[in-house]
C-alpha cells in the first residue's frame, strides 16, 4: 500500500510588513515678517468668540480710532479701533493699567500683543 502523502500545513499569512509610505511633511506657516516694534500697547487677557470681542490689558494709552496691528502665534492683522469699552461703558481713550473690551476682525488668543501700526 502506498504511504500517503502528509498535508502540508495551511500556509499563515506573511508576517511581513509593509512598507511605510513616504509621509509628506506638513506645510510650513509663512513666517511673519520681522518687523521691528516698539513696545506693546497692550496684551490679550480674553476672547470672546461667539460676539468677536477681546479684553485688553492697556500697557499704554489708546484711543478711539488708532489703527493697532495684533500679533501672537503666526498671526498678524491691522485693524481701526472703533470702539472700546471699560466696565460695559463706552470709552474714548484708555489709560495704562484699564482693561477695555473692543471687537476684533479676527480670533485672537490669550497672551497676543497689540501693538500701534
């Protein structure tokens, strides 16, 4: 009687790994241009997204219709100051040390600076 022939074994899956596709590197933020400035008129202590108002720290006077540049975290934006408001009573001009709300064009984060432009 012929001896038969033993199965071979069911084959496992290769336990190869496959090779790692090349990741792209993520697209760098265009770095802000250096600009040379002088102190800070003042810092972003909040923001309040849902009505776009910010509250600022005032490290020097500012008034009603300055043009002010915010700067903080790969952002940079100019904007007119058009309103203030200290304790939800409208303002012409802050003193340093008054924090005062005013509406920004755009988000802004804690610790942004605002500077003259």
């Amino acid at each position: 009687m012929p001896k038969a022939k033993k199965k071979a074994a069911p084959k496992k899956a290769a336990a190869r790994k496959a090779p790692k596709k090349a990741m792209k590197k993520p697209a760098k933020a265009a770095p802000m241009k250096a600009v040379k400035r002088a102190k800070p008129l003042g810092e972003i202590t909040h923001f309040f997204g849902n009505i776009s108002v910010a509250v600022v720290k005032i490290y020097a006077p500012l008034k009603v219709g300055d043009k002010i540049c915010i700067e903080g975290r790969g952002q940079c934006f100019e904007q007119v100051v058009k309103s203030m408001q200290v304790e939800h009573d409208q303002v012409q001009s802050a003193k340093k040390g008054q924090e005062v709300g005013m509406k920004v064009a755009k988000p802004v984060k804690d610790g942004d600076l605002v500077y003259k432009a």
